[in-house]
C-alpha cells in the first residue's frame, strides 16, 4: 500500500508539472497573439492616420497662410488633390531642431533651416505643434507620432575649384544615383561694385548628370575666393524633381543678415542683423542690404518678382548708430526664393537665401515627438510633392505609456 501511495504522489506532481509547463506555453503563446493583435492594429492606424493627415487641407482650408489657431489639421495643398501637399501649411509646422530668441522683439523662432546660407524662421507663437495637432487628431494620450517630410531627391554641390569656379554636383535617389538627369541652374553672382547696396547677377545654364549620378559644371566668371555667390540647381526625371542650393560668402566674413517670417497671413519677412539673434556678438557693425523674391519658371530658372522699392534696400545697424537693427517687407502671396545680398563697410559681401514654401529649397522638416526608447514603432510611408518638388513622408507612431 506505501508503494502504491508513493506512485499516486509521484504521478500527481508528473501531472501538476506537465500542467504548470503547459499553462505556461499556452500563456506565451496567448501573450504573442495578443502582442500580436496589438501590433496588427498599430499599424492599421498609422495607415489612416497618415492619410487624414496628407488627403485633407485641414480647417480653415487655408491654415498655412494665416497667423491663427486651426480647427482641423492636414497638409494637402486646397487647390490640389491627391498627395500634393501646401507649401505654407508645411512651413507653419514646429520643427525639433532648438528654436533661436531674439530679444529686441522677444521672440523665439521655429527653427527649420538647412545648411549654411539657408534660413527658414518663423515665430514660435504662429507655428502649430504636434501638442495641439495630437488634440485636433484625438490621439493624444493615446498614441505619439512623428511625422517626417524628406526630399526624395538629394542635390549635393561641392566646390572642386575656387579660380575659375568649379563645381560636382551629384543626384541621388532614395538609395539609388539618378543617371543622365537633366539639370538646370542658376548662379546668383553678387557684384562687387561701388554701390550702397550690393546688386548681383544671374547666369542660367543647363546640364546632365553622367551614369553615377554626377556633373560637373564651370563658372568663368567667379575668378576670386572673395567673390559671393549662391548656386541653386534643379534635377528632373520621370515626374521626379529635386533642388539643392550652395552660398559661398567672402573668407571671414562672420556678420549676417537674416530672414525671419514676421507674419504667414500678411506674408511679411523681417531682415534683422546677424549680431542681434541667438548669440549676440557685441560691437558695431552695419550691413547694407538689397532684397528680392523669385519665382520658379516652366524651364526651371528664376524669374523676379518685383519686391517695395522703399523696403527691399537698406541698412541694418547693431550695437549703435542712428539706424535700427530690422526692418518688415512683404512679399508676393506665392511660393517661391527670398534672396538677399548684403556687405559691410570693409568690402566683405554676402548672401542668404530663404524659400516662402517648404519646397521651394526642398528643405527637410521632422514634426512631433521621438520615438527612440518605445517598445513597438510603425512606420508608413507616402511619396508626395511640395512645390512641385518630390518628398517622402513617414509616419512613426507608437502606444503612448508602452515602453
């Protein structure tokens, strides 16, 4: 009878065993699909999410162009459908990189700008972020997101010779060289002359890229280090278009004029003294200054749009002096390049450019919040266009407390 009461016991803890490995299996299992489920959903979400926010031009329709609060989010351009996206509705989007303060006006200023010589400012007051825009999509508190808008063309320039000037300029698609792609630029030379505001020059030309994706393009008429100049080049091929820009100011050259947006809805840019925004630099300084506004023609060159007579020269003083450190200017209600040409007293000369439209540079912009740390991101990804200029926009969205 002890054996066989031995044998019961030894089979019950056999049984309560294989229960407990089984349960166990049945409980990871569960766990999967449950994770699983989640996942699944996840992504479900993100898909109409990022369509609500590219396939509607949000409330009001015209949001990008005013200074206001908005109703409904979305990005679609009203005057287009499909995935063309608003140019200036883009632009009122807070970016992640720091803002920049200015304490003449006290003002902090959205920060999307791209490389040296390429400023895009706008007041943080007058720009949405993805706070308010996680409310407008009732998804805050719920899930995160981050929404990013990237050339899908990449226009590098690189100088390969300063006397005469040389350039390579190379065309890159999303991991793949565009070959034999038309290019079309437009160099803004500024004129070193006697005259109290820099005036400049244009010279257009055309090109292609060889098999690699590369150019190579000469400018005879830049002979000196000294000399300033923008370069902005345009690629082109099956429906795709890209554009890059390059500025070149005179060796130590450290003061600036910068554009900033003063208003969306008035369409107004205020040029303030480099000395005077972000890290002030103390002493004296005056810049003389010459504005204009372009637009982009059919055949890809820059066509200009006659800016004030009164506001578009001038000058700008810091730390003293009758003069002031800023001034308002309008520009025309269309997308396009804001070009200004500036020297100082001692005969160095320079020149900053600004797109009034996202694409009108291609300039790059990440809105939201960042989704390194979570446990489970999904990301969707749709081609559309910014000024006619080709973008990819992700979507990353995340379960918010889930880490």
């Amino acid at each position: 009878m002890a054996y066989g009461a031995i044998d019961h016991m030894v089979s019950l803890i056999i049984f309560i065993a294989a229960m407990a490995i089984f349960i166990g299996l049945f409980s990871q299992n569960m766990q999967t699909g449950i994770a699983y489920e989640r996942h699944n959903a996840l992504s479900t979400k993100t898909s109409d999410l990022i369509d609500n926010m590219l396939l509607n031009p949000g409330i009001p329709s015209n949001w990008g162009q005013s200074d206001g609060a908005i109703v409904g989010f979305g990005l679609q351009d009203p005057a287009y459908a499909e995935y063309e996206l608003s140019p200036f509705s883009s632009m009122r989007l807070t970016s992640t990189q720091p803002t920049i303060y200015y304490p003449r006006t006290n003002t902090y200023f959205n920060n999307v700008s791209a490389g040296s010589g390429g400023y895009l400012l706008a007041p943080t007051t007058k720009c949405v972020n993805s706070s308010a825009v996680s409310k407008i999509l009732g998804v805050n508190g719920t899930y995160g997101f981050q929404l990013s808008l990237k050339p899908t063309i990449t226009v590098l320039i690189n100088e390969t010779s300063i006397t005469p000037l040389k350039v390579s300029v190379t065309v890159d698609g999303t991991g793949y060289p565009l070959a034999n792609a038309p290019l079309s630029y437009s160099l803004i030379l500024v004129n070193q002359s006697l005259n109290v505001y820099p005036s400049y020059t244009i010279f257009n030309g055309t090109s292609e890229t060889d098999a690699a994706g590369s150019a190579q393009l000469s400018f005879p008429q830049v002979t000196s280090e000294i000399q300033s100049y923008a370069l902005i080049v345009y690629s082109y091929l099956d429906g795709l278009k890209g554009v890059g820009y390059y500025v070149h100011d005179s060796p130590n050259f450290t003061n600036t004029v910068l554009p900033v947006v003063e208003s969306f809805q008035n369409h107004t840019i205020m040029l303030v003294h480099g000395n005077t925004i972000g890290q002030q630099i103390p002493g004296y300084s005056q810049l003389s200054y010459n504005a204009s506004f372009f637009i982009l023609a059919e055949d890809y060159t820059l066509r200009q749009v006659l800016l004030d007579s009164q506001t578009s020269s001038g000058k700008l003083i810091s730390g003293g002096g009758s003069g002031q450190d800023y001034i308002s200017l309008m520009v025309p209600n269309n997308d396009g390049v804001f070009v200004v040409t500036y020297k100082d007293d001692f005969g160095h000369y320079g020149v900053v450019l600004m797109p009034w439209g996202l694409g009108s540079m291609a300039f790059p912009l990440t809105f939201g919040a960042n989704p390194v740390g979570q446990e489970w991101v999904t990301t969707d990804i749709r081609q559309v266009t910014i000024d006619g200029m080709s973008y990819q926009a992700q979507l990353s969205l995340w379960n918010q407390g889930v880490s």
